[in-house]
C-alpha cells in the first residue's frame, strides 16, 4: 500500500467521519485541507496542521470550488444532511457531489471519494417522506460520480455509532448492513486513500473481524485480479 504523502481536500471536515479522518492522515503525514462554513474552525485546524476555506457550499459555484480544490491529489466529500430538510439535501448530498465532480474537472483533480449509505439502510422502518428523499438524494449522487469519468470510489457505511474503534470491519462488494463505529470508517477512508489499486469501485462497510489494513489490502487485490481475495479473520 502507498506511503507517500498527499494533498487531500476533505468536503465535510468538520463532520465527525471528517475530523477523525484528518487526524487519520495527518498522522500518514498527509498535507489536509477543508471547507468550513465558519471562521470559528479555522484557529481549531489551524493548531494541528489543517489548512480551511471558508465557504457555504450550497452557496459556491463549481468554479469557487474548484478554486479552493486545486493542486489537490483527491477530494475527499464526507459532508451530509442525515435526511433532514429536503432543501438542504438537495444541496448538500445531490447538488453538492455534482459541483464537487465539476470542480474537479476544471482544478485538473483526478480522484474523488465519496462517502455514501447503504441503499437498504433501514428498510425494516416506515422512513418519513424527507428521509427516503435523502437515500434517493444519495443515490442520484452516486450516479453522477459514477459517470464521472474522474478516477472515483464510494464508500457505504452502515449504521454509524459513536462506539469505540476496534481496527475490525468488513469490507466489500457487498456487506451486511449493521453497524459501524466513525472511527472505523474514518481509519478504512485513510487506508483507502493510500490504496491507488482501489478505483471505480463502490464498497460495503460493516464491523467485522479482519483488521481495515488488511481488509483493504484484499479489496484492492480483488479489484486487481477481479477475482475474490481471501482474508483471513483476525485472530489476535
């Protein structure tokens, strides 16, 4: 897996998935960025290394975006509504991926990940009308990605948790959907921000037993080979 330091602009960086993930690549030596909505963040990242642009995305253009985003190796979007308000997911979780794919192309930014949700993510409930716009809001966003011709992954978690990190998940095509801490995605985006093999890929994850190094390793020999990697549970 690559080792090499990048610049990464994360979309969402003061979310909770997205300030755990600039600790994460901070500590891969990583140079970080990010959008904020308030110059109250900007002291905060300041003190650990983090650079931020102050800017309401639902607002910017996909040229303001791009302005911010350029000389960035990957885009990293994080940023969501958790199916409130349907304006402010039409912003945030449709509009806001199709400015962050524009952008990309006119800052020459290659790489895009998104951070998405399982599509069966609690289809055992009666969601009120708002929220089953937000996963048809998602969905839209992954299409668009999708036919982005940028060099894209997607990333659905499943339930997120404020629980502990355990370094173990699981890691797919497709997964059960359960639940998953944000510290386990945060470290699994890191991990797969290293990991060039992992390109046009939309990827599943749960908690589970294989260390996310590891995990991710396997994932990418998949993609690789387009044959089933075998991993092992960890035993430790």
């Amino acid at each position: 897996m690559g080792r090499h330091s990048m610049d990464i602009f994360v979309i969402g960086i003061t979310g909770r998935i997205g300030r755990l993930l600039a600790d994460h690549l901070k500590d891969r030596g990583d140079n970080v960025k990010g959008l904020t909505r308030s110059t109250r963040d900007e002291a905060e990242f300041a003190a650990v290394g983090v650079k931020t642009y102050v800017g309401d995305l639902g607002a910017m253009t996909p040229h303001d975006l791009a302005a911010v985003v350029t000389g960035t190796d990957v885009i990293v979007f994080t940023a969501g509504s958790n199916g409130g308000e349907r304006g402010v997911t039409e912003a945030i979780d449709r509009d806001g991926v199709a400015k962050t794919v524009e952008a990309a192309h006119l800052a020459g930014v290659r790489r895009v990940a998104l951070v998405s949700v399982f599509p069966e993510a609690w289809r055992e409930r009666e969601l009120p009308a708002d929220e089953e716009y937000y996963f048809a809001a998602k969905k839209e966003a992954e299409v668009t990605l999708s036919h982005s011709g940028l060099d894209w992954f997607i990333l659905r978690p499943s339930l997120l948790t404020d629980d502990a990190s355990t370094g173990l998940i699981a890691l797919g095509l497709a997964e059960v959907h359960g639940q998953i801490s944000r510290g386990d995605v945060a470290a699994t985006l890191a991990h797969l921000l290293h990991e060039p093999r992992i390109s046009r890929q939309i990827l599943e994850l749960n908690e589970g037993d294989i260390r996310i190094e590891a995990a991710v390793s396997c994932a990418a020999a998949e993609a690789e080979t387009e044959t089933a990697a075998k991993c092992s549970p960890d035993r430790a």
